[in-house]
C-alpha cells in the first residue's frame, strides 16, 4: 500500500463539511440532503445491528459490495456492546452511553427517518449519520389524503361504521351540502417539503388540482407542481391563505409547537390541518380548543405529542378530527425500500462513493 493511501475510515473521519457530486447511478431513493463520499478500501466492512434481517435482505445488502460485508446480528445489549469494538458501521441507531464501546465506529445508518432523540455525545461524535428520510412519504401522503378526503367528503360525519352504530348516518339527499366540500381548486399549504411534504404536493396536485404553496428552511429547487416556495418567515403570510395546512417537518427546537393558538386562530374557519411527520410540531390543547369552538373545521392527526395519546384526552371528544396511530409510513413495500437504501448506502461506502441521506447533526435532520 502506497504511502499516500487514504482509508475509508480516515475520510469518514473528517466528513461531512461540503457534499461531494452524486454519484452516476441514480440512487433508490432520491435526496436533497448532504452526500458523504469515503475513498475504497479492500478491509471487510464489519455492520453491528439488533435489528433481525431476513437472509434475503442480508443477500441483497452484501451482494453488491466489491468488498466483503460481514452483518452481525446482536441478541442483547451485553452482545451489541462487545460486537461494536471492530464494527465501524451501526445499523439502527446508538445512544451515548454505547459510544465508549465503539473505537472505530464512522457510520451509523439510523433505523427511521427522524433523528430528533439524539443525546448530545451522539451529535457531536465525528461519525457519519445517515437516515431514511423519503423512505416513508408514498404510504404517508397516500393517508394523509386519505385522512382529508374523509374529513371534506362528510365520511367521517356521516358513514364510517362507527357512525352509523350511533344511527348518525344519513340517507341521500338529508346530508347538508357544505358538509360535503371539494378538494378541485382549493389551496394547500405544506410546512416542510421534504420526502412527505413533495409527494403530498405531487398527489394534491396532479391528483386533485389542488394549488401548493410550499415552505422549507433549505434552498430547495421549485417543482413544477408547487406554485410558490418560500423560506420559514413567510409562514405566517402562508397561513390564511389556504385551506388545508399541513405540518410535514422535521422536529427540531425551531420547530416545536410552531402549529399553536396564533396559527389556528389565523386560519380559515373552513380549513383543515393535517399533521403528519411529528406531534412535537403542534400544541394539541390549541388544536383542540380550535376544534371545539370552531377556528378551523377539522384535522387529519397521524401524530400526537404524546403517542398514543391517553384515554381521557379531549382530542378524542372532537367529531371534527380523524386519527390514525402514526402508522401511515407502514406498509411491505416500504420495507423494501428501507433495504434497497441500506444495500445501495453500503455499496457506496465499499466503492467510495457518496452516501445518501447524510443527516446534519446540528441542525438535527
């Protein structure tokens, strides 16, 4: 080995400041994020993990290494901290108190999308953290829609089952038209256009000839089925102009409770919210009150702050609101994409390609 050699571990070290250009293979997952390239090294990859792949998901995450990939599967706490002194990748996530154990660790591939939880030891340690942001937003946008068609087309007032147990169901032609309103024309507002918030966008739109206005704190290329993207400070100017407003950000400081009594108060008395990335985004006993005394019309909930929400909260006293439990992301084909991504990040890591889906770590998505 020459002198001037460069590892993949001693790259890895010192990543992370300016991205590198993607690679020429388009990735399974497309992302806006940072991208992290390491140089190639022949030295086995050793991926330390509690998380139980099946033996075709180990053969699809190793075949396509130049390099050999050994996955230790751990049973216990005690295994995974004594695998993780030679492993130098960590699938699923590891806590501050794990770190001491992990001399040479330089990738973690987190198991989810949001990394909001992260311990201060782990942000500040020099590894390399990617995410699955976008693997989860086809089965999310599809039920938020879902959640809104159920709230503007009457079904949740007037024929779910458990309506009609409660005789609530009315027969044709009894319904009041302005129970019943359209999606065609109308205006939706996204907060975070990411990989829920731009699939939401491309269903709402060419889905439904929904208008989107769009924001996000990144300086992101307009799509053409946005009609406006702006930066945060134009929420507020965003709020009263449409009619269905949606939280699809990530968690962070700057955005907890950003959806509270000043954003409801100013919305549209006929608008809708939908919540779908995290609860921490919206203060729920606003969104109640707005619910109760009429501020807005209805919601759409996949999350709540607190998760599940207990049984005695108020949420579950409104008619207005329709929840499922934070279970939109789930579905077998999602499944695999989590493994497509992981199989494609590890075959970059081997060739010393860039990485997809590097989360910032400060900013904390």
């Amino acid at each position: 080995m020459s002198d001037n050699h460069v590892s993949r571990r001693a790259v890895l070290a010192t990543a992370g400041a300016a991205p590198l250009a993607a690679a020429t293979r388009t990735p399974v997952v497309v992302s806006n994020y940072p991208q992290v390239a390491v140089p190639p090294s022949a030295d086995p990859i050793k991926v330390v993990t509690t998380y139980k792949f099946d033996p075709h998901e180990i053969e699809k995450i190793t075949s396509g290494s130049p390099v050999k990939v050994e996955i230790q599967m751990c049973s216990s706490q005690e295994e995974f901290r004594l695998k993780l002194r030679e492993a130098e990748v960590v699938y699923g996530g590891v806590r501050a108190a794990d770190l001491d154990y992990a001399p040479k660790l330089k990738w973690v591939q987190s198991g989810g999308a949001g990394v909001e939880g992260m311990e201060d030891k782990v942000r500040k340690h020099p590894f390399v953290m990617t995410n699955y942001a976008r693997t989860f937003a086809p089965g999310i946008s599809e039920t938020a829609m879902g959640l809104l068609l159920c709230l503007t087309r009457g079904i949740a007032k007037y024929y779910m089952p458990q309506f009609y147990r409660d005789k609530t169901m009315k027969p044709a032609g009894t319904v009041k038209s302005d129970h019943h309103t359209e999606l065609v024309g109308r205006t939706m507002g996204i907060v975070g256009m990411g990989g829920i918030g731009t699939a939401l966008a491309r269903r709402a739109h060419y889905g439904f000839d929904m208008r989107i206005i769009g924001i996000d704190a990144k300086p992101l290329p307009k799509p053409d089925f946005v009609s406006e993207l702006h930066d945060p400070s134009y929420f507020m100017k965003m709020v009263p102009q449409v009619d269905v407003l949606v939280a699809a950000a990530p968690h962070t400081p700057k955005t907890n409770k950003m959806f509270n009594e000043q954003v409801f108060r100013s919305m549209k008395k006929t608008a809708h919210f939908l919540a779908m990335s995290r609860g921490g985004l919206f203060d729920d006993m606003a969104l109640v009150r707005a619910l109760k005394e009429g501020w807005i019309a209805g919601a759409g909930l996949d999350v709540m702050p607190k998760e599940p929400p207990p049984a005695g909260h108020p949420i579950f006293e409104c008619p207005n609101v329709v929840m499922s439990a934070h279970s939109s992301g789930w579905s077998p084909d999602r499944q695999v994409r989590l493994i497509d991504l992981f199989a494609d990040n590890v075959r970059r890591y081997a060739m010393g390609l860039p990485l997809i889906n590097v989360v910032d770590k400060e900013a904390g998505y």
